[in-house]
C-alpha cells in the first residue's frame, strides 16, 4: 500500500495552496491536531486542542497562517507508517483528521444509487436476485427520475403513478420526497485515516465501498471544509431490512475519513466541492480490478441543503459534524469469487486495496478487513481528555 501513501498520491493536486488540517497519533502522547503543508506536519495545539474547536474559530483561515506551530515530523515518512499492515508502533501515524464531531451520513442523494437502495429492497439481500430486479425496476422507471427535482410537484406525481403500479419504495421517499435520508455512521472518535484497514462484518456476503466527500461543519452549521470519506456498506443486511441500517452501516472500522480536511478559502470553495469528480479503485490481491466516478454535478440535492436537513433549528451538534454526502457508484461489475454463482455482481475480499480521490482534496486509501479481525476500537472521549489533561491541553 505504500506507493498510494505518498505525498504525490495523498496530497491535493495544489498541495501548496491548500490549506489541510490533520490528525496525528503521537506515540505516548495521543493525538495531535496539525496542519499539513508539502515541506512538512505542524503542530496546531496552540490554536486548538481538538478539530472540533478548531472548526469553532470565526477567524479559522487567518488564525492558522498567522501559526507558527513547531514541525512534528516529514509527510512522506508519516505517510508511510499510517499504512497498518507495516506500521511502526513506535513511530507516528495519521489519524481521521475529526475527533468529536458526530458522524453523519445522507443516503439516497444520487438516482444511480437510489435505483440500487430500491433493487436491494426487492431483492431481499439476496445478490442472486439483483440482475432481475435491476431489469424489471429499470423497465418500470426508465429515465425519468433524472430529471425530477426532489420534493417538487413533479416528484409528487411521479410518487403517485409509482404508486399506482405498486412500484413506490422507502427508498424513492427520501430520493425525490422532501426529506433526505439522513443517519448516524458512526461515533465520534471512531472514524479510520488513510491507511488502516476498514471493516465488514464477518457474516456479509453482499458488500461495497461507498466513496464519498465528507463536509466538515462546525456547531453553527457552518460548512467550513470538505475531505474524502468511504461509507462502507452491507448491501444485505441492509437489503434484508431497513431497521438493519444501523447493523449495516455502523460496525468496527466501517468507517474510513481522510487523509485531511481541506478548509475552504479563496482557493476551494463550496463550489469548489460541488465540482469534484470521485474516482475509486478496488484492488483485490486475486487479481481483480473495479474502478469507477462518482460526480458531484449529478448529485439530486444541493450539499448545503443537505447540510441544512441534518442540522438546523430542530437538530444540533455541538461538537460540529462531519456529513457524508453520499454516492452515485453503486458496483455492478461482476466478481468471480471461488465458490459464489457468477452473475452476483461486486462483494469485497478480504485484502482488497480501497483508493478514493480527487485533485482537489488527494486520495484516501484503505485495505479491507473484517470487523472482528482489526483492532478494536478502544480510544473514546475519555481516553482523548485524558490525553489532553496530561499535556495541559483542554477541550474548550
């Protein structure tokens, strides 16, 4: 995985420019909150103990180019050691770049993956089914919920004749109803760096990689920077049920954000975001490769509006968020896998290779595990205070 954890590769395309906020675990220390810049990581414990406080400043942009924090360490070595089948315990590594933000995710926000939320439904979890119910969905839609600008009356009349031909679903509810789908990922802390191994539960035989952009929002609702994000997904436990979301969504290591979170400026922006072209490659050590896009432009609901519906007047997060936007790649590519029928499409293996990118924010990269075989997740909110206490640092 080394090669992929590169400055070249980690870093956005204008890395000299941007200004990137980082997480880094500092052995006997704890983790460290630090900007990233091509000639090295500097500490920002001066400015702020934890992301989330980071995030709060009014004069954020200003406050960290007027810092003049010490250099902890070279990017590419860091780098390097973040990736966890070849880590030096000793030594340090990156983190997600959030800490107590809650972590939230929208759902259903493009139609090409509406359509595949609406074919799992049909198809009970059961990928043998899928090809069959993607045909018999495709004939009943067609194209025309591209088009449909959800919550619009248009949306509602297209409700009404699905409904007519008992073709209505949860799932087009939130894809074109007024509401957006939005739940909890995971917990704060919990969240993987680039370079760990993400994890699926070990009974899932239906599963994907989810690449995301993750908006980074403080307590006000403020959207004041963007990152990669992989929402990993059980499509059968989640096909089997909905009220398996949570199962399906929210296991050890489900959750991969990084490798930095690029603050917007004059140089990215949020339209900066609402620009990005994802691109993902699943590398298995079989020998198989999937590659694929994920554009924002095709994206149904704006990212402020998403951003919007999850936090506002009826809903807070003191700590700020980080919400994951969902995505429009839904794998279809089928998989030969020693003693699986073909004709089931993509699941993952074990050792796959997980790389998200885009010029603007670097790449994210993670090999696949399952849940119960990576380490659990022991550093929570207690031990972080804990940590900051002992550096004379606090939470504030």
């Amino acid at each position: 995985m080394t090669p992929e954890l590169s400055p070249s590769q980690a870093l956005p395309q204008d890395a000299h420019q941007a200004l990137l906020v980082g997480r880094l675990w500092q052995p006997g220390v704890g983790p460290i909150l630090v900007q990233v810049r091509p000639d090295g990581i500097y500490d920002l414990s001066g400015v702020a103990s934890t992301c989330s406080e980071l995030l709060e400043r009014p004069d954020l942009v200003a406050t960290i180019r007027a810092h003049s924090g010490s250099r902890l360490g070279d990017v590419a070595a860091v780098l390097a050691n973040s990736d966890a089948t070849c880590r030096q315990e000793d030594q340090p590594w990156f983190l997600a770049p959030c800490d107590l933000q809650a972590l939230k995710a929208a759902g259903v926000t493009f139609v090409a993956s509406m359509l595949e939320r609406v074919i799992e439904e049909q198809a009970r979890g059961d990928a043998s089914k899928a090809a069959a119910v993607r045909a018999a969905v495709v004939a009943i839609m067609g194209d025309n919920l591209s088009l449909v600008k959800p919550g619009s009356e248009q949306a509602a009349q297209l409700k009404q004749a699905l409904l007519a031909q008992n073709a209505w679903s949860q799932y087009l509810e939130v894809g074109i109803g007024p509401d957006a789908e939005v739940f909890t990922k995971s917990q704060p802390l919990s969240a993987l760096g680039t370079g760990a191994e993400v994890g699926l539960h070990p009974r899932s035989e239906w599963n994907n990689p989810e690449p995301e952009i993750v908006l980074a929002a403080n307590s006000r609702g403020e959207v004041v920077g963007a990152t990669l994000g992989n929402d990993v997904n059980l499509r059968d436990f989640e096909g089997r049920s909905a009220l398996l979301l949570g199962k399906a969504k929210d296991n050890n290591g489900s959750c991969a954000i990084g490798p930095f979170i690029r603050l917007f400026d004059e140089t990215f922006s949020i339209d900066s975001v609402r620009r990005c072209t994802l691109s993902m490659e699943v590398r298995g050590t079989d020998g198989f490769v999937m590659q694929g896009s994920s554009s924002l432009a095709m994206i149904s609901r704006d990212p402020l509006d998403l951003a919007a519906q999850a936090m506002g007047s009826t809903h807070q997060y003191p700590d700020g968020m980080m919400l994951f936007l969902g995505t429009m790649f839904a794998p279809t590519q089928d998989r030969p896998i020693p003693g699986r029928p073909a004709g089931q499409g993509f699941t993952h293996v074990v050792g796959d290779v997980v790389r998200i990118s885009t010029p603007d924010l670097g790449t994210l990269v993670n090999r696949v595990n399952t849940s119960d075989r990576i380490p659990p997740w022991t550093y929570g909110v207690r031990s972080l205070m804990q940590d900051l206490a002992q550096r004379n640092l606090k939470h504030g």
